[in-house]
C-alpha cells in the first residue's frame, strides 16, 4: 500500500505534509503501525477482541 502525494500548484512542503498525514490517519496506518510496534500473544488479543465487542453495563 503506497500513498502518493503530488503538489498542488504552489501548495508548500507543509501543507503537503499536513495532507499526507490526513491520508495516513484516513488510511488507518498509523494505528496500525502503534498495534505493531510489540509483538502481543494470540491470547491478548482474543481478551482484547472480546473486551471491545463485549456489551457495555449503562
């Protein structure tokens, strides 16, 4: 997965960075690149999969 970003007509290095990071974050990497960053056993993450989809007490 490769995001390209060409510049806008007189579009500043910065502004091209702020919307590379838009698209970043739209594309979900960044969360994905944190949830990998250590390795976590297959049995975590069943107990962390349950705890988000387990129904919430009012």
């Amino acid at each position: 997965m490769a995001i390209r970003i060409k510049s806008r007509g007189n579009e500043s290095a910065e502004q091209m960075m702020r919307r590379f990071k838009k698209l970043c974050e739209k594309e979900g990497l960044v969360k994905d690149v944190k949830r990998k960053e250590y390795y976590e056993k297959p049995s975590e993450r069943r107990n962390r999969d349950k705890r988000r989809t387990a129904p919430r007490a009012i």
